[in-house]
C-alpha cells in the first residue's frame, strides 16, 4: 500500500519503538534513496545504515557498560552516522559542541559523567584535552560484532541553561521524542515526493535541531546539512540546489539570515516555515509577503523539557493579520495528546485574559535532569492516570488564553522588569518602534547600568531612514512615559548565540559620552546654567550641548529629577513628552528662552492692561 509519503509500508512510528528502528525501517524500504548531502558528498540510506552499525559495534567493543556517549555536534554526514549509532547501541546521546565554551563543556562532562565521544579526526584533540575517550566518526575501521545489546529508555540527554548560566541534564526518553515525530510526521511533511526532507543548519546542542535531522530519515527523505551553523548558512549552494524542501525549521533571528540570502531568489524554497526558539512577530515575515508564495507558517512553542514542542499556531504566509498585536504571533493550542495550561502561583488555570505561567503536561515532558533532584522537585510534578504517571512542568514562561483557548507569549517570569508595581512590556516598544516605518527592524533589552536598569533600544536602519531622534520624538507619542527606551542606539546586525536566537549579552554598551562633528560646549548663560544642572544629576563635568539627555546615560528616574530641577532653578515649565521632544541642552535653552520671551509679553500686556484701566479710572 503506498503511504502519504510515496512510501510502501506502515506508518513507522506505529510499528518501531526506538527512534533508530523508524530509520532501520526506511533503510530497508528505500536503501538506493540518497539519505544524507553535505558539501560534495552524498550517502545513501542503506550505506548511512551500515556505517552507523559499523560504529555501533565500536560503541559496545569500547564503552558497553556507558549510560551516555558524548557526540560531537561538528555537522556532517558523521555527525548524524555517530547519533544513530549511539541509540542502535542503547545509549543515549550527549551532544557537545566543542568550538564553544570549554567551562561549559567541562561542566557538562562532569555531570554527565560520559567517557566517551564520538567525533571526527578534527575534533580528537578537543575531545582528549576534555578528558574522554574519542572514537572517530570517520574511520574506515571494521568492528567485530558484539552480541546481547541492550535497548535504553533514554534518547539523549541536552543540556540547556535556558534563563541561567548553570547548563541543566534534560533526560529525553524515546517515547517522548517520538510522540513529537509522530505529530510532526503527520503535519509537517508534504505529498510532493521531489521535495526534499529539510535543511540542517541548527548545532544538535540545539533540540529545535532534532525536528529537521530526525523527520527526514524517518520518512525517507533526503537530509541536506549545512557546512556551517552560522548567518551564512543559507547562502551556501547545496542550500538553493537542492530546494524546494518539505520543511524549513528557523528561529526568528534566522529570518534576517533567510532574508538576505533569499534577495536574488525567487524560488519558492519551501512549503513550511516552522519558527521557534524565541517569540515570533509578524514583522519578521514582511519579507516573505506579497510573493505568491504556497507557503504556511508555524510558530511552534516548546522548551527542551517537552521534548523540542508541544504546541502550535498554523497560518498562510498571506493570510490577512486579524491580530497584530504587540504580543505578536499566538503560541496557539496544545498539540495531540498533550496539554498546555496557563496557571497561577496556585496551579489553578487563569481566566481568559489574565496572565500566568505555561504549565505543560504529557508524554512529551521529560521525567526531570540529571543530577538536580532540587529543580526536579521544584519544576516537575507526577499525576496517576490509570496505570500511567503522567509528568507535568512549570515552564517559567509568562502567558495569556483567549476566550477561544488560543494562548499568547508575553514574557519569562524571572526576567520580568517592574516599573512603579508594573511589568514593563518590552514588546510593546518594539512593535510601536517597528510601526513608525522609518526602521528596518529592532529589538529592546532591559540592562542594568551602574547599578540602574535601564531600558534599551537597538535599531537597524540606513543612513536615509529616520535619526535617532526623530524615532525619540515619534515614540513619545505612542508609549507611556515608563515605557520609554532611555537610549536608542544603531546597530549594523543582530548578535547571536550558537543556537541562532539574539544574544542580549553582546550588544554594545551605551557610552556616557559622544564624539561627533556637531560637539559644542555651553556658551549662552542659559545652556551653562542647564549645563550645570545637567552635570549634577549625569555625573559628567563636561557636556555637548548637543547631545540628548538619555543618549549620554541618562535614565527615566533622572530625567524626573531633571525636570524638577530645571523647574526649581530656572523656572523652566516641562512635562515629560515635552522633555522627550526636546532633551539637548541646546534645545532646552531655545525653549526656555521662548518660554522666557512669552513672559515677557505678557507682563507687558498686563501692565499696558493696568495703564489703560487706570486711566479710564482717572
């Protein structure tokens, strides 16, 4: 009987157990089919099959008594040889990327407690200098075969820090990873059986990665890796070469990558963009609208605890936004057989409207890390349902639902920043930033500066788009005064982390002071008197009476104090949307010379007033 998939057989997942049986059974079914393409090489199903047999018997002639075997995350074909490898053995897989940080590493190592790492020559050096073992991905070796092999429960074991610097073991089971396959083989993959399976371009530290290198082999499709994880991932050739794929799996940072190397391309290149890792907004997509593209969006929303995603929001590239809102793309509803609440500090759901935080529940939830039986107790909680244990977990993730179920991202509950009592919503910023139209995209941080937290925005834009300051006087009319970025600074990329998602730590770190062509020291008595004002609450002995108050550091508490300051000293009248209009030294003293020059008028006015009403008297 042919499958969906032009496929003869069963469906895979019904049939196998472990997630290497699913691809043992495709091999079997399709062994000429070209399963792997990285650069110049091509291997095919039954040859990728034997080679991860040969490594394999490696495995269980050098390490049998191992739990986990450390894998390199280095892409190629022996990347994905040595992972199937490691679950044909019965162990789980711990994914190490060695290019990166080594006390992370190190840690990961410890606490895993592997031995053993599976990697090519170029990586033996790093392997060894860690401490373990290497068994080389690459080598032409045959290995004896060695009998009584035994199936474990775990899959593979990633480490994630998620909101912390402290990496944490997540414990992925088999049946959890496949109960997400199984969904995503029945939603994401097409009946266009030219199509290839998908383009790996994501480091398997990464379980977002997991979607695009397991799906593929599992359906009997071909897999084309990446030579790079980095920006220029989609500029490679076999990346255009081999489109159209089934699925393309991104984050939203990875848009602006797909953006540029899609500029000469008119090709539709896939017929799914699943996006995940960080929120997703409608503005991230501008660049793929009007195209006549037959392509459908997911936003699909997991953390590495419920096994890559557990729920889901579908839509056309074209589809009219019937909800742009600041809180951007739905998050959507519960995928089949899980379920996605949002709670309150009680565990009891929320009503519709309100905010609480994402509790998920369902086989795809791990059963909690390793060697942290603290978090465990605190995040993962077990329900009885018949025969089965269910587990639950608090996922730290700040949400909303609709009246009809849907659910939207606002935030992490441990990185919230409160102003006066109130959560300060930093998406907010950036959606009325994006709508001036005057920049091409930004994103706003919350960082915390000589002891203040400041809040930051960093913008992409050319020189023939707005200034600075002209955004500064546009946003003072959308924003609540709270609400309002105390720097705005121009950058020329995005910085990204290993995993393609923004790295808020690299972005620069605004200067208290500003050199430019147009510098001009006070010389009016009024620009030195506000100088000397200014001074006082910035800390700077010297000031460009041209530079704005918040691009030289300042923050919304000290433009109060400011304020109150111009106020009591100089008489000078302002409120806060004035203030942001007009926040050089410069511009303060025109004003206050206007201002001055209004009082003027009408002490005259009064006094001529007075004379004629006096002699009217007389």
């Amino acid at each position: 009987m042919q499958t969906r998939y032009g496929l003869d057989g069963p469906n895979p997942i019904r049939t196998g157990e472990y997630l290497h049986t699913l691809f043992e059974l495709r091999a079997r079914q399709v062994p000429q089919q070209t399963a792997l393409i990285f650069g110049k090489e091509r291997i095919s199903y039954s040859d990728l099959n034997e080679k991860a047999n040969n490594l394999c018997q490696a495995i269980l002639n050098w390490a049998y008594y191992e739990d986990f075997i450390g894998i390199s995350a280095r892409p190629g074909i022996e990347m994905v040889a040595g992972v199937l490898a490691i679950l044909k053995s019965g162990k789980a897989f711990v994914p190490i990327d060695f290019q990166a940080n080594r006390e992370k590493n190190s840690q990961i190592i410890r606490d895993s407690g592997i031995s053993f790492c599976l990697c090519s020559e170029k990586d033996s050096e790093q392997v060894i200098l860690s401490g373990l073992h290497p068994v080389f991905t690459d080598s032409e070796r045959k290995f004896p075969t060695i009998v009584g092999q035994r199936n474990g429960n775990l899959a593979y074991i990633m480490y994630t820090s998620g909101s912390t610097c402290q990496p944490k073991g997540v414990k992925i089971e088999h049946s959890a990873i496949m109960h997400y396959l199984h969904y995503a083989m029945t939603h994401y993959c097409g009946e266009q059986t030219e199509n290839s399976g998908s383009y790996l371009h994501m480091p398997i530290t990464f379980d977002a990665a997991l979607t695009s290198l397991f799906l593929p082999l599992i359906i009997g499709k071909t897999l084309v890796i990446s030579e790079t994880t980095e920006e220029h991932a989609f500029g490679h050739r076999n990346f255009k070469k081999y489109m159209p794929y089934d699925f393309l799996k991104v984050t939203p940072l990875q848009l602006t990558w797909l953006h540029q190397s899609m500029e000469d391309c008119v090709l539709p290149f896939t017929d799914l963009l699943i996006v995940g890792g960080e929120s997703l907004h409608h503005r991230h997509l501008d660049f793929l609208r009007g195209k006549g593209l037959e392509m459908d969006v997911i936003n699909e929303y997991g953390p590495t605890e419920a096994s890559v995603a557990c729920m889901n929001y579908r839509f056309h590239i074209d589809d009219p936004i019937i909800h742009d809102s600041h809180h951007g793309v739905p998050l959507g509803k519960a995928i089949e057989g899980m379920q996605v609440e949002v709670v309150n500090n009680e565990g009891k759901p929320v009503l519709p409207g309100q905010t609480g935080e994402i509790l998920i529940t369902g086989p795809q939830v791990s059963h909690g890390y390793l060697m942290r039986p603290d978090l465990n107790e605190k995040l993962f909680t077990t329900t009885g349902l018949g025969e089965q244990t269910v587990f639950s977990f608090k996922s730290g993730d700040r949400a909303f639902k609709t009246e009809n179920g849907t659910i939207y991202y606002t935030d992490r509950a441990d990185q919230s920043l409160l102003i006066k009592g109130q959560i300060l919503d930093l998406d907010l910023i950036e959606y009325e930033l994006y709508k001036s139209g005057k920049i091409q995209d930004c994103r706003v941080i919350s960082r915390e500066i000589a002891g203040e937290q400041k809040i930051l925005a960093y913008v992409i834009s050319s020189e023939t788009l707005a200034p600075i300051e002209e955004l500064r006087r546009l946003l003072s009319h959308k924003l609540p005064l709270d609400c309002f970025p105390e720097m705005i600074m121009k950058v020329d990329k995005w910085p990204y982390t290993s995993h393609g998602k923004l790295n808020r730590h690299l972005f620069p770190v605004p200067s208290c002071k500003k050199n430019h062509k147009g510098f001009r020291m006070p010389e009016t008595e009024i620009e030195i008197e506000i100088s000397r004002i200014w001074a006082s609450v910035l800390k700077h002995k010297v000031t460009d009476v041209n530079s704005g108050f918040f691009e030289m550091g300042g923050t919304n508490a000290q433009a109060e104090e400011f304020i109150y300051l111009l106020k009591l000293h100089m008489g000078l009248q302002l409120d806060r949307t004035q203030f942001n209009h007009c926040s050089s030294i410069s511009c303060l003293a025109a004003e206050l010379e206007k201002q001055e020059k209004k009082r003027l008028e009408l002490n005259r006015l009064k006094r001529e007033n007075s004379s004629d009403t006096g002699a009217l008297v007389n």
